[in-house]
C-alpha cells in the first residue's frame, strides 16, 4: 500500500525479506492496519517478522498469524501495526 508516492515503511521491509528468501503467506495492509481483534497470544517460539528485528519470541498476532516482539526494549506488535 502507498501514501502518496512512498511505500509504507513496513510493507517495503515485508516485501525485501520475501525477496531474500521463502516467506510465509503475507498480511494485507487493510486487515494488519484495521485495528480491529489484534491480540497478542502466546505460542510455540518463532523469529519476529518485523523488518530489522531478529528477535526470537513466543508472542504471535492472533488476527495477522504472524511472531512480533512486545519487551522493555522495543515493541514491534505496535509498530507493525501502526501506519507511521
């Protein structure tokens, strides 16, 4: 998804680690972006699949299925979900 005419920080960093190798099914920006019954679940460990994180974690979106860190440090749950 664009605004204006630069790409979306973190569509643009989904899009490269595809490019680098095999990647699951990716999330579209209208359900990763709506705000709506995201919840942080726990689950079996996974790596963070915000783009420049290597995190690993046990902590997976209920709604967009994918690993995102939530500690003192950073928190990639929100900013994968945010527009900024």
């Amino acid at each position: 998804m664009y605004f204006g005419n630069v790409p979306h920080k973190v569509t643009a960093g989904l899009e490269e680690t595809r490019k680098r190798g095999p990647a699951g099914p990716g999330v579209s920006d209208e359900v990763r972006l709506d705000r709506m019954d995201h919840w942080p679940v726990m689950e079996k460990k996974g790596r963070c699949k915000y783009p420049g994180c290597k995190g690993i974690v046990r902590i997976k979106c209920s709604k967009c299925d994918v690993h995102l860190c939530i500690t003192s440090e950073r928190n990639c749950f929100l900013e994968f979900h945010k527009m900024t």
